[in-house]
C-alpha cells in the first residue's frame, strides 16, 4: 500500500500540462503515493450539469491531499448556454468548483508564498520573500447573493439600516446584494495560522490587511479578532494597512512586509500582487488548507487561448507539488524540489515564453527532474 493516497485534478486547459509537470517531478522523486484522477472542469458541467461532480468530492473525503491544475468559469448566461440539451433549462446554476472545494472541505486557509528566485528576470526585487494568508471560506465568497433583491430582504434591511434608505425605493433587480460574511471563529483561526507559521519559520513580523476604517462591521470584527491573537505571539510584531493603502506600500517598500494576513477578497488582491512582484502567474502557487484536507494549485486559471500547446510555465503548479510535499510531512523531498526548481531558474537555460524563452512545458519539468 502506497504511503499516500492523493488526488489528481488536472481540470481544464493548460491545467492539464501544468499537472503532467508536477507529476514528472513528484516521480522522479518517488514520492511513495498512489495518485488518484478526479473528474472536474467545464466539460462535466456542460455533460452532466455539474463541474465537480458528486464522485469527486467523494474521492477527497478519502485522500491526504490534492493536487489541482486549473478550471474554466464563465457568467451565468453563457456557462446556461453550453449545457447539453437535455440539462438545459432544468434550473442548474454554474458554481466554481474551486470555490465549492474550499468551502465544502473547510479549506480556510488559503497560504501563497511569494519568493523571488534569484535569477528569475521577471522578478520585481531581488531578495523579496512574502507569504500571504488568505481566509478561504467567509467574507464576499460566502455565495449569499441577492440579484434580482427580494421584496422581503428589501423590507428587512429598510427596517433595519438608516443607510438602506438610499437604495429601498429601487425596483428589485435594479440592485444586487452580495454578503460580506466574516466570523470571530473564521478571523481568529486565519490570523492564528498566520502568527504561528510566523513563530515557526522565524519570521519578524505579520501584517493584518483590512479597511476596517470603512467598512466597519466585518473587517472591524477581523482586525480587533487579529489584535486579540496578536497578544499570544508577543515575540512576533504585528502591524496592520488599510488594503488600499496596502497595495501601495507593497510596491514602495516591499522590503517592510513578511506575513501577511487577510480576509479573502483583500486576500485575493495581495496574493495576486505579490505574485506579480515575482514573477506573475506562472510562479503564484496556493494551498487551500484545512485540518482533514489539503489542495494545492497554481493560482493561475485554465488560460484557453493555450490550452494544448505545453507552452505555459509549469513552476507554479512544481512549487505547488513542494507545498505539498511540506505539508504532508516530507519536508526533505520538499526542499529538494525547491533547490532544484530554483537551480533551474537561475540557469537561465530552460524558460518558457513567458521568461523569455521558447521551451515547453514539460522541457521545464524534466530540468527540474533532472537536478533531483
Ligand atoms: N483557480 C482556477 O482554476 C482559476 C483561476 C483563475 C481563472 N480561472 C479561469 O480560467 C479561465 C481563463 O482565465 P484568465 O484568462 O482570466 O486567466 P488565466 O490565469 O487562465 O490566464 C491569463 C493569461 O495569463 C498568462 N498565463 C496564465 N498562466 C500562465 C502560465 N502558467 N505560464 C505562462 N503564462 C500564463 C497567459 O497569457 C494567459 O492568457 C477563465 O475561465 C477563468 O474563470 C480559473
């Protein structure tokens, strides 16, 4: 019996080239696992009505972790119209299947470091070193959305908010309602997480991220839960930025930041920044973390324009697979992964268009095979 049991959910488009890759190098360093296919992606909504599919989600109650490349979403409208005949018109709503995933699985914490490796021409600094925290479950994705609004929500918020009178006269789909849905227990855990990866790798300093200036009830409850977590980790500084505010800072003086934390919008925008600072897209991995289970992806999307041509950088998805290794435990496999990704980068002799080079995908994957 193989010592692991993951997952495998290459997806849609270039996920499929940047999973092959991955799975290259996890071979060549023969993690003892047996990796399982999962079905997911555009193609099972468009035959069967759903893009993850019941059997799916199955399969991850019985794994140790996953690996996932990359799915295609689009709008409502146009994911209704390439349903199979026979589904259409049967009430099914498109839903992201990553979005699902993370929420069905209790997956909160959304973890993205953001290294630049030396050598790497697209890097904004040399020497930047981020980690971003992201809370993965709550906040705006919390799915409780209101378009057309209905008459009794309308009535509810007229009597019950001062500033919903600006907006009660409207006809109910002349307005949308999305939820900001933050609690104490989803704040608490997601800075704690933060704060104790901070005390474990070493690091000075974890920044929380929020406008609670603004927005004065959900992000006001994140960052006073933050200040509260702050107290238990008193050899670790802690600072905090207005998102806004933030993304400014993080392009003038990078160099102030380590950990940073955020409730997932803001999460979202900082980690896609900070990946953009080394590297872009084809550098930004994810974990999607829970207690039982854990996803790693690239943060990059399913890019249709190049699906099938294996000229996407596959070393998001290869870091991705070092994530993993850390966090199954095989933190030696792991840093192997790193070293070697990172000899690959500096080399310079292997890249993909987006670096400058003309190599394919899977050049990439078997130079990284090959310094392990
Ligand atoms: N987690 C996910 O699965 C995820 C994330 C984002 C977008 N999406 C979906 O992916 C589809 C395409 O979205 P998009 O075009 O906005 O974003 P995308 O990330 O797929 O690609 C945008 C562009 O970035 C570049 N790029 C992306 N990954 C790259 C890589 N590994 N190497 C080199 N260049 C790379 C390409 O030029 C590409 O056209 C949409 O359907 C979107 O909903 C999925």
């Amino acid at each position: 019996m193989p010592k692991y049991k993951i997952a495998w959910l290459p997806g849609d488009g270039i996920g499929i080239e940047a999973l092959e890759a991955a799975r290259i190098v996890l071979e060549r360093l023969a993690l003892d696992a047996e990796y399982i296919h999962g079905d997911i992606g555009w193609q099972f909504w468009c035959q069967e009505g759903d893009a993850f599919p019941a059997r799916t989600i199955d399969l991850l109650k019985h794994v140790d972790a996953a690996m996932f490349g990359a799915i295609t979403s689009k709008p409502v409208k146009a994911a209704e119209a390439e349903l199979a005949p026979a589904l259409k018109g049967k009430g099914l709503t498109y839903r992201s299947p990553i979005v699902r995933m993370r929420q069905l699985f209790d997956l909160y914490i959304c973890l993205r470091p953001c290294k630049a490796y030396p050598g790497n021409p697209l890097n904004f600094k040399e020497g930047l070193d981020l980690v971003v925290f992201r809370e993965n479950t709550e906040d705006l994705y919390s799915g409780v959305e209101f378009s057309p609004v209905p008459a009794e929500l309308c009535g509810t918020l007229s009597a019950l908010s001062k500033p919903f009178s600006v907006f009660s006269s409207l006809p109910g789909d002349e307005y949308a309602i999305s939820c900001k849905i933050n609690t104490r227990r989803g704040s608490e855990r997601i800075v704690r997480a933060a704060f104790d990866f901070a005390r474990k790798f070493g690091r000075k300093k974890v920044t929380v991220v929020h406008k609670a200036n603004v927005v004065r009830a959900t992000d006001g409850l994140f960052f006073e839960t933050a200040k509260q977590v702050a107290k238990d980790y008193p050899e670790i500084a802690m600072d905090d930025a207005n998102i806004d505010a933030m993304t400014m800072w993080l392009l003038k003086n990078p160099f102030n930041y380590d950990v940073l934390v955020a409730p997932n919008l803001y999460g979202d925008i900082i980690s896609d920044l900070c990946a953009q600072m080394v590297g872009g897209l084809g550098f930004g991995c994810s974990g999607n973390i829970g207690t039982k289970l854990a996803v790693f992806e690239p943060t990059h999307g399913s890019a249709p324009k190049y699906a099938g041509q294996y000229k996407c950088n596959p070393i998001a998805t290869i870091l991705a697979a070092k994530m993993m290794l850390d966090w199954l435990g095989e933190t030696a496999k792991g840093q192997a992964l790193e070293d070697a990704t990172a000899a690959v980068i500096a080399e310079g002799r292997v890249r993909t268009y987006d670096m400058g080079g003309s190599n394919k995908t899977l050049d990439v994957a078997h130079a990284v095979a090959a310094k392990l």
